[in-house]
C-alpha cells in the first residue's frame, strides 16, 4: 500500500470537514483501518484450518465451516471500510472540481470570482458532504444488520454442532480462538456504532447552523429591506412607470379632462 498517497487522501478529506467530521476520520482510521490491518487479519488469517471436527468424513469439516461461517469477518469488515470511506472522498473530489472551474473561470474572464471560497460548505458541496453524512451511515447500519443476519449474536461460541451432510451424525466442531475473535468483533461493533453516532451528531449540526443562518439573513432583510435585490428591483420598476406616464402626458398635445370641484353643479349646467 502506497502510504503517500494515503496521507495526501487523508490530509484533504480532514481539510473540508468539521470538528466532529475529524473525529470520525480519525476514529475510522486510526481504531479501524489501523486495527484491522495489523491485527484482525492475522486472527483470522487460517481460520478455516483451524476449525476442527471430531469425525473423519471426507467433507463434513468443510460443509460445517461454510454452514456457520458464510462470510468471513474479515472480508466484510474489508468491504464496510471500503464503502464508508468512499463518500469523504467524493466531497475531496467535488473541491477538487470547484477549484479546476475557478481556474478555468479566471483564466477566461481574468477577474472576479466564481467560487470565492471553493472549500466552503455552500451549495452543492453542502449537499454533497450531507449526502456523503447519510451514506456513511446507512452503510454501517446496513452492516450492523448483515453481521446481525449471519450471527445472531454477534459473538462466537467455542463450540458448534453441525449435521449437515456428508457428516454420519451429529459431530461437534470446534472454533480456534474464539475469546480473542470476540474481542475483536465487539471492539469493531462499538466503534460503528460510535461512528454512527458522530455522523448523526455532524448532520444534525449542519442542519443547525443553516437553519439559523437562513433566519438571520431574513431576519437582516427584513430590518433593512433595502439590502434585498428583490426589493431594489421592484422600486426601480415602479419609479420606471411613474416617470414614463409622466413623460406621456407632458409630451401629448392634449391633456387630460380635469374634474370639477362640485360634480352635481356641473351636471346641472349642462341639463340645463
């Protein structure tokens, strides 16, 4: 594994997130990523060699160890890591694409600014990054539930009893190091967990703080109504049609009828 271009991965994701967006990176990384590579893989590195049967038929081991092992731990656990690192790196790449438009827009145009802030959390990076919040952690949600569906109990007994053919009867097999593999399986359930938790808490802080900025601005306009283009748009119009109309009766050989003070005096007259 290239740890260079790890670092540099790594040192952008931790760039463009929040206070509990580092926290999680580093729960990830650090008693994830690190943990399952240095560790669980030698726990479970012969696992199947390891399982041992008291019988002799040819196959039944094998029949036994696929029956309440489908998938290893190791391999999902690879998989979950994966796919819940993967959007941090789609918010770097989003970056990434606000700063070539930039460039491109300067290099074009020569002044003023598309982006003013490319790495700022506005638009559609801020839902990018909101996205990227519930897919990590729909992801180990969904995983909390496979692991649930493969082991119900989440730990792993010493023991097993299989009569699954070609095995003659009922045999018992036995799992190598089943205390440690617990150790292991329950430390990775509870940093999920906690990392749920943190994307949870991230996006309910998001939500937050555009919420209350949304209501400051309105609030803002709403004081000083002459800051909203809206506002300066619609006076202008409107100063727009009273000097045209005021142009049209100057401007006309004939002017309008004037009424007279007493209405009913007039229509007298005229009767008359």
């Amino acid at each position: 594994m290239n740890w260079t271009v790890f670092e540099g991965l790594l040192s952008g994701v931790n760039k463009y997130s929040t206070a509990f967006g580092r926290i999680w990176l580093s729960l990830v990384f650090v008693f994830r990523v690190l943990v399952y590579l240095v560790t669980a893989e030698r726990v479970w590195g012969e696992d199947q060699k390891d399982f041992d049967c008291n019988t002799r038929q040819p196959g039944c081991t094998n029949v036994c160890f696929d029956e309440f092992f489908p998938v290893s731990h190791v391999r999902l656990w690879a998989l979950q890591l994966i796919l819940v690192t993967c959007p941090s790196l789609l918010v770097v790449m989003h970056v990434a694409y606000r700063k070539a438009r930039e460039k491109r827009y300067q290099e074009e145009v020569g002044k003023g600014h598309l982006y003013l802030y490319p790495g700022k959390k506005r638009g559609g990076l801020w839902w990018t990054y909101v996205f990227s919040l519930l897919f990590k952690a729909s992801i180990d949600v969904i995983f909390l539930y496979v692991f649930h569906a493969f082991y119900p109990r989440y730990t792993l007994p010493s023991v097993v009893k299989c009569h699954a053919t070609p095995c003659p009867n009922t045999v018992d097999c036995f799992i190598s190091k089943p205390s440690e593999k617990n150790i292991f399986i329950v430390f990775m359930l509870v940093t999920a967990v906690i990392c749920i938790l943190l994307n949870l808490v991230e996006l309910a802080y998001l939500v937050i703080k555009r919420c209350s900025e949304c209501m400051a601005s309105g609030r803002a306009l709403t004081a000083h109504p002459e800051h909203d283009p809206n506002w300066v748009n619609s006076s202008s119009k409107q100063k727009d049609l009273l000097s045209g109309g005021d142009l049209i009766f100057l401007g006309s050989d004939t002017h309008p009828p004037l009424l007279p003070d007493r209405p009913r005096a007039y229509v007298k007259k005229t009767i008359l």
